[in-house]
C-alpha cells in the first residue's frame, strides 16, 4: 500500500487531490505518474488555450488603442480649429464692442457717443460709484479680468476709490 510521501515523491508537484484520489483508488505508482502526466498535459493544453485567447484580446486592444490615438489626433486638431476659429470670433466680438473712433458699434446702429464720465468734474455729472465702475468696466473692455481692471482703477485713482466708499457708507 503506497503512503502520501510515496506519491509526492514519485509526482513531484502533485497537490493533495491528486494524493486523495491516488489512495482512494488504490493505484500504483506507475498508475499515479501516468495519471499525473495527463493532469499535467490537460493543464497545460488548458494553459495554452487561455494563452491564446489572452494574446487575442491584446491584439484587438492593440488595434482600439490604435483607432483611439488616431481619433485623439483627429479631435485635437479639431479642437485647435475650432480653438482658433473661437478666438477669431472673440477679437471680432471685441472689436464690434469697442468700435472705432468716437461712437461704439453694436449691432444693427451705432451707439451713443463715448465720453468717459470724470469724478473731479462736478457731482452733477455721475456719482462716484459710477465713475469707479465705469472705469472699471473701461479696463475690462481692453481685455483685463474684473480683478486686474479693479486693481488697475485702485492704483490709477485711489482718491475714486476713496469717493465711492465714502459715498457708499455715507
């Protein structure tokens, strides 16, 4: 009667299954190591098969990663179209806004004429918060943000920005 080490020795690498099943059903040790070639042929055949479904797959990644790079491209350059043609409407925007001369062009007539509205004039004329923010806005028109063109209009003429907080809190 074979023991469990007399089966692992004569099937290096079998697993305890194998050893159940080899005891349970009486074999020999030529039995085992016949029957330990098949389990090792079946696996490997079943390696194999799972081999060639793998490299299949990467295969077919291989090429949807190449119809993705191609599509990438594609889109990029016609982002970077559409990027430009973008900035050719804004500077167009831009320039309808801003006019030339002394009248504003909008859309459709022209607008009323540009007289930027002084604070050191008369009170009559615009309240200091309105000059502030129309000076601002002014700077905004030039291209700057909202924060930039504030702090532009701060630096410029602080005695306006002075005038509006007090007519504010006033």
């Amino acid at each position: 009667m074979l023991t469990p080490n007399d089966i692992k020795t004569a099937c290096p690498g079998a697993d305890a299954d194998f050893v159940v099943t080899a005891m349970d059903n009486g074999w020999t040790i030529e039995q085992c190591q016949r029957n330990a070639a098949h389990q090792v042929a079946r696996q490997k055949s079943e390696l194999e098969t799972q081999l060639q479904h793998l490299s299949n797959k990467i295969e077919s990644f291989d090429v949807d990663l190449a119809k993705l790079k191609k599509e990438n491209a594609r889109l990029t350059v016609s982002n970077e179209d559409l990027t430009t043609k973008l900035e050719a409407a804004i500077d167009e925007n831009r320039k309808l806004k801003l006019g030339s001369g002394d009248f504003e062009k909008g859309v459709g007539v022209e607008g009323m004429k540009v007289s930027p509205v002084r604070h050191s004039r008369s009170k009559a004329m615009a309240s200091a918060h309105e000059t502030f923010w129309s000076a601002v806005a002014e700077e905004q028109a030039k291209g700057k943000s909202r924060q930039e063109a504030i702090r532009i209009v701060n630096r410029r003429d602080p005695e306006l920005r002075q005038a509006m907080l007090a007519e504010a809190n006033g």
